[in-house]
C-alpha cells in the first residue's frame, strides 16, 4: 500500500485551451522544467501508480491584492472542487479543506467543509495566504481542527513567491503549536525545507507532529543531508511519503528519486541513508497514523 499524502487538485477541470508548454521554473525545481498545469485526468492518471491520495489546495487570502497568487480561490470555491473531484473519483483520494483565518466565516465553512462535503483535513499554507501561524485566528482553526479529531497539514519551508513571507512558513513554530493542541495531528510539509534540522527539532519532541517527504530529491545533496539527519536524530519512522504533484513532481518519479538517496556519496566514506528506511517510508500507512482510517 502506498499513501500519497500531499497532492494539489488541478484547476482546469478540462483542458483549457491548449496546455501550457513546459516552462523553465528554475526557481522551483533546479533540475527540469515543470508543468504544473494538468487537467482532472490528467492528475488521476499520473496517481495511478499509488493506492491512496490526500488532494487538496489552499484558500486565498480574502484581502489578497491582484497579484502572482491571483489564481488562488476563495476558501468555499477550493472546498467545493475538491468534494466534486473526490466524489467523482470514488474512494482512491480523500479531501482536505482550507480556510482562511481572515474570512468571516471560516469556522463554519469547517464545518460545512467536514460535514457535508466529506473533507477529511485542513490544508494551510500560511505564507501564501498571508496569515501568521501563531495568531489567534490561526489557532481557533488549530482548535476545531483538534475538536473534529483532523490534521492539518502546512506547507513549510521557502518558496520562490516573492511576496509570501517566509517566517510564517518556517517549521519552528509547529513546536508551539504542538504544545498549545497537544492531540493535533500535524504535518509539516517538504521537511521544512531548506530548514530541515529545524523540522526534525520539532518532529522528535511531538507525537503527534511528522513531515512530509515531497519535493526533496532533485537538490540531491540537500536531500541526502537531510535523510542523514532524520537517521542520527531517529525521525525516520516521522516521515511520510509524498510527491506535491503537480506542483514539484509525480508519485512515480519522487518514490525513484528518494530510492537515489546514496547515489550522490558513491565512493566517498559518507555513511548512506539505510535502504530499508526509504521503503519503510515509501509504504508507511499514513492515513492509520493521521487518524484517517
Ligand atoms: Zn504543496
């Protein structure tokens, strides 16, 4: 069983238009270009080789100037779509919501979100929606979200989005988070990257707080490091398995490229990242450990 625990549904529904060719995003992935423009089935097709898909995306920011993140939507529109898209695809993927602490109703589109769409999770992603994780708001969604027994999952880490502010995203403040919803299940995407000992800091001092494991292996050095240190400072068993498609890469193509981990210390006297940690990661039942299942 593998368990994709962080994918984004994509926007066109259908092919809009021609699909954008692929683009030169060496800001996002300094090892090919990307295409994070797919359509419905286009995503349902590259998830194939995996058994089970959190999908989700993140609410915009109601005060959000025009802007690059001008494609983001409102947080009822995100939910909507992704009820429609899991209910069409019939138990494979499980939905998560997001929300915006700075909406008016935001505690109630949680509600609505888990009981009458189905929505499984909360997805925040603070810097991009321009909110601090540690503000009061942010932590009545931490609340209800302990109440209604979900986790939440936060991008963390740096983005090239110029106006996101990377303090909101940086992954020491899940420490006091998981102090404050002790029983919070919590996931701190891309293992905080490119502050991964941080992320570890937190994972290894809170039960219920893991990382994912997305978007890592194409900064192949970055990417042994930070397995290495999950190594010494026991959180391997914290990491769970993730590809962020289509926004970094696919299922198939993270799982290779976390099996590559040693490859860059190939006839050095570095110690390797054990083999077996990777697989162990790979089809670690994710779900069971969130409490969604
Ligand atoms: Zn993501």
């Amino acid at each position: 069983m593998i368990i994709d625990i962080h994918t984004h549904l994509p926007y066109d529904r259908e092919a809009a238009a021609p699909l954008e060719p692929l683009k030169p995003t060496v800001s996002s992935r300094p090892d090919r270009s990307t295409r994070p423009r797919y359509t419905w089935k286009e995503f349902v097709e590259v998830m194939k080789p995996v058994d089970r898909v959190v999908v989700f995306n993140i609410a915009r920011d109601p005060a959000a100037a025009p802007g690059p993140e001008e494609f983001m939507q409102p947080a009822r529109e995100v939910n909507d779509s992704v009820a429609e898209f899991v209910k069409q695809q019939g138990g494979k993927f499980i939905g998560f919501m997001s929300v915006h602490p700075r909406d008016p109703n935001f505690l109630q589109e949680m509600d609505r979100a888990y009981y009458e769409l189905g929505l499984r999770g909360v997805k925040l992603g603070p810097n991009y929606q321009n909110f601090d994780p540690l503000s009061e708001g942010a932590f009545q969604i931490y609340k209800k979200a302990q109440d209604l027994k979900i986790p939440v999952l936060f991008h963390q880490g740096t983005s090239p989005t110029r106006f996101a502010d990377l303090d909101y995203a940086h992954p020491r403040h899940a420490d006091r988070i998981g102090m404050a919803f002790p029983d919070l299940k919590i996931v701190l995407a891309h293992m905080g990257h490119p502050w991964q000992a941080d992320c570890i800091a937190v994972i290894r001092k809170h039960p219920n707080i893991y990382a994912d494991c997305s978007a890592l292996f194409y900064r192949p050095w970055s990417h042994y490091n930070c397995m290495r240190l999950a190594t010494e400072w026991s959180v391997l068993h914290k990491l769970l398995f993730a590809s962020d498609c289509p926004a970094a890469a696919t299922p198939e193509e993270t799982m290779a490229g976390m099996r590559r981990v040693n490859e860059i210390i190939e006839g050095t006297k570095l110690p390797p990242v054990p083999e077996e940690a990777i697989e162990e990661i790979i089809h670690r039942n994710s779900l069971e450990l969130l409490g969604l299942e």
